[in-house]
C-alpha cells in the first residue's frame, strides 16, 4: 500500500508531502473543475519536480442525473477531467450519483447505471479505472442495497472507501470491507468521534474510534494493495495543530503498513 495526501495545485503542498515521505497527493476536483483544468500543467510539473504521482481525482458532490435522464452538461465535464486524470498519469477518477426524489428507486439505480456506463467505457478509452466514493453528499450508491445492485452489475466500477461515513451513519465498516474489499480502489484515511450518539469531531485517526488495526487486516485479507489517502477533515484541527494531527497520523499508519 501506498500513503498519500489530499492536497490541491499548491506547490508548497507537494513539497510537504515530499518531506513528509509521502507517496501521492490526490485531487478533489469538486465544484472547481474549471481551475483544475486550467491548472494541469502547473499540477503536473509540481508533480514532476517533486516526484509526487498523482494518486486519484475525484468530483464530489454534482448532480448527475435528473428526471428527465442524464445531465449530458455534467457528462461533458466529467469526460474532461477523465482525459485530465489520464494526462497527469493517474489512474483512478472517483465520481457519485444523486438520488431524485420524484424517481423510484429503480429508476434512479437505472439511470445511475447509464451514466456509470458511460464513464467506464470513456475510462478504459483512456485508461482510467472509475469508482464510486461512499460519502453521502449528494450520492446515493454508498453502501448496500445499492452497491448489490449498481456494483452488483457494474463488474468494472470500483469503490473509494471512508470508514467514517459509515461510522457516521451507523454502519458496519468492517463488515463492508469484508463483502465489498475486493472492489476497493482507493481508501481514505480519516477519523471518527462519536459522543452520546453523535457526531464530535474528524480527529486524526489513530486518536479517534475506528479499529484501524481491524480495517487494515481485512484490507490486507481481501488483498488491497492501493492507496492509503489522509484526509484532514476537523474544523478543531487546523493550522499548527492540525500538521501536528497529520504527523502524527502518518506514523500512526506506518506502523500498520506492511
């Protein structure tokens, strides 16, 4: 496995995570597609000169169908930044799908599944393995029942992985990387608090509740061999503090990394 960073098109960020001894920063693309495709060519010299791969780009949050079918303006964006992932020399773009809620559920696993289609074939085209994040932001193949019936079918699309959205929502993440490991391209490192049943805090993990030694077993057992990507998420560690969280984080999972 390999232990990364999100980070964005800062050459400082990259120097970090050089110094770091880090593997790879990841790219979430998100709402600011547009400046990451302005800034291709400044990310892939940082990416050069500091001998950082860029380890996935992703979109969070979009809507990509609507009643009436397919976002095709949405569609056209993610081709782009498809073709982007593939020039950066990255292999992995992760993506979701909204939930319409004047559609059935099957008709929105329908349409999510047009849409998946289309973006595994334009993905082999360029060769780029598509995935789907499990955070609920605007996305509904999460978890079960719908992994079994998009993933279920969809036999190329792939999962990010993020124990704590699961934790969050009340689920078993162990219990997912059990079933659904073998699919996992790209795992998230963050933590998660919950006091008197709700959510606290996103603290550096290895100070929060999730069995990281049990999640890395299962990893290990199912075979993953991907990246590891930190994610500083805490609005409580910031600044001084929070790369103090990011080193500790990274020997923490050092020590579980074979």
């Amino acid at each position: 496995m390999r232990l990364g960073i999100i980070g964005w098109i800062k050459e400082e960020e990259f120097k970090r995570a050089k110094e770091r001894g880090l593997e790879f920063i990841e790219i979430c693309v998100n709402e600011r597609h547009q400046a990451f495709l302005d800034g291709l060519e400044e990310l892939h010299t940082y990416s050069r000169k500091y001998e950082m791969p860029i380890g996935s780009v992703g979109r969070w949050g979009e809507d990509k169908i609507t009643a009436e079918g397919i976002k095709e303006e949405e569609l056209r964006i993610e081709y782009r930044l498809i073709e982007a992932t593939a020039k950066l020399g990255c292999t992995i773009y992760i993506t979701g799908c909204n939930y319409v809620e004047s559609l059935s559920y099957y008709e929105n696993c329908t349409l999510a599944i047009n849409y998946f289609e289309k973006l595994i074939a334009y993905g082999k085209s360029c060769g780029v393995k598509i995935a789907t994040y499990n955070c609920r932001w605007n996305n509904f193949v999460h978890s079960d029942p719908t992994w079994t019936v998009i993933h279920g079918y969809l036999k190329d699309l792939g999962i990010k992985y993020d124990t704590s959205h699961c934790i969050y929502d009340g689920g078993d993440y162990l219990a997912e990387a059990k079933k659904w490991g073998t699919r996992f391209v790209h795992v998230h490192i963050k933590g998660a608090l919950v006091i008197a049943g709700e959510r606290f805090d996103d603290p550096p993990a290895g100070m929060d509740q999730t069995d990281w030694g049990s999640f890395m077993a299962v990893l290990y057992a199912k075979g993953y061999d991907g990246n590891l990507s930190i994610e500083p998420h805490s609005s409580n560690w910031y600044g001084e503090l929070g790369q103090k969280g990011i080193d500790f984080t990274i020997k923490y999972m050092r020590n579980l990394m074979l």
